[in-house]
C-alpha cells in the first residue's frame, strides 16, 4: 500500500520536472531521450550509504526533464543510430535492471517483444512491467534472447562471473549483450571484495566508489567477459556527439556478441 508521501510525490514529480526543464532552458546540450534542450545538464549525484547525497560532477550530468544519464543517453544514440532499434521485428529484448527512460522508449516498439527483471529489494518500488529475477540464476531458457541490455548491475553482484555466464546462456546465438559498468581503466586488474569478505559500506565506497558496489573493474573487465563465451566491442563517440548530448568524454558503450 503506497503511502500519502510517496503518493503525493507520485504527482507532483512531474509538474516539479517540467518546472526544472523550464528554468534550464538553453541550447548547449540535448537529452536525445525526452528531446529537450539546456544550457547544461543538471549536476551528477552520488548516494552515501546513509542516504545523504553529495555531488560528483557539474555540467555533465543527468537531464532536467527525464533524468537519463549521460551513459543512456549514449546507449540510445548507439541503439537507434548505429543498431537500428527502431527497424527490428520479433526482437526479443530483456532488460535487466531497466532505465526507466529507455523501458519507455522500448514499451511502444511494435518489433520488440519486452521482457525486463530486476532483483526485488524491500523498500523500492517497481514498475508493473518489471518481474522479479536474479541475474546469477535466470529463470529463462538458454538462447531465448536477441538483446540483453543490463548496465551497470555486475559490480553489484559477488559471483559476476556465474551472472555472466547466465547471460550468455539466455543470449541467442550471435545475439548481443549492453553491458557496461563502471571501470578503471587506468587499472590492470579489478579491485573486489573476496567471496568470503563483506566490507562496510564505507569501505567499499573508499575502494569501488559506492557504498553497495562490490568491485571497480581494471581492464581485465573484458577478458572476464570473453572467459564467458563473448566477442567484446567498445563504440565511443565524437566530441561533437560528447558536446552536443553532454556525455561523459571517456563513456563508451561495451557489446558483447555471444559467440
Ligand atoms: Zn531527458
């Protein structure tokens, strides 16, 4: 039963966005998910594990409107420029931990057929199109998909090669895989909480970033990914692209194609 708060928040949020979008209006930067234009993005937020947030980043940041955030806003460029979304028929999707703005987009393709999970935790709401499902134990069969999109889920999960392995199963034969995370690219090796370790919060927020990550992959994030069976590629973007959407410069999308 949701309460008067959380119902009352339901219905302002919308008149509380627009309002936002309005005082934002400019012509530096576009959301390509909802279609409006800012003079900049609004600042990036982090979560401390007791709630309170702080700022990561000025400028490039999430939208005023919608919300997206600079790596959906790249994805949806990829999506609809590069693979043709839009142009898919019987295209069998799931969506794991789904963006609300890209569900959105998704729900109202007539090509696609939708299916999105996320692993259920008490206290959060969900939409009525998500079902529960855990990424490490899948209840689908193998080759079902020809897309899976889950984006930045593995660095939450301890086992992230048993979820990888999953993904792969599900995944069609030369079927394709959004997976991106977090990664330190500056680093060879990830940094992660052995099996039998539970960190603090506070420490896993000194070391992976945030309070509820269990690792900060190094590069070796694509070797892992190739140990389960996929073929990686990394699309970047033009500055022109990184200006004009306000991307994050070193954002790339990362496909991985079952092999
Ligand atoms: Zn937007």
């Amino acid at each position: 039963m949701a309460s008067i708060k959380d119902l009352l928040k339901d219905i302002l949020r919308p008149s509380y966005r627009s309002l936002l979008a309005a005082t934002h209006a400019g012509h530096e930067c576009r959301c390509n998910l909802c279609g409006r234009e800012f003079a900049s993005m609004r600042p990036l937020r982090g979560l401390h594990a007791d709630g309170t947030s702080y700022i990561i980043k000025d400028g490039v940041g999430s939208c005023w409107k919608c919300n997206s955030y600079p790596r959906n806003r790249a994805l949806w460029h990829w999506l609809v420029n590069d693979f043709k979304i839009e142009e898919k028929v019987d295209f069998e999707l799931l969506h794991i931990a789904p963006e609300q703005q890209l569900a959105d987009k998704f729900l109202k393709m007539p090509g696609i057929r939708y299916t999105a999970v996320d692993k259920f935790c008490p206290g959060y709401k969900y939409a009525k199109y998500v079902k529960h499902a855990d990424v490490t134990d899948l209840p689908f069969q193998e080759s079902m998909f020809d897309m899976i999109i889950c984006n930045h889920v593995l660095e939450h999960v301890k086992d992230d090669s048993k979820a990888m392995s999953e993904l792969h199963r599900v995944l069609k034969p030369n079927g394709t895989a959004v997976l991106m995370v977090p990664i330190d690219m500056d680093a060879e090796h990830t940094d992660e909480e052995k099996p039998d370790e539970e960190l603090t919060g506070d420490e896993r927020e000194r070391r992976f970033g945030q309070y509820d990550h269990v690792r900060m992959y190094g590069r070796d994030y694509f070797e892992r990914l190739e140990n389960a069976g996929f073929h990686v590629e990394h699309i970047g973007f033009s500055a022109d692209l990184v200006k004009q959407l306000a991307l994050e410069p070193k954002d790339e999308v990362i496909v991985a194609m079952k092999k």
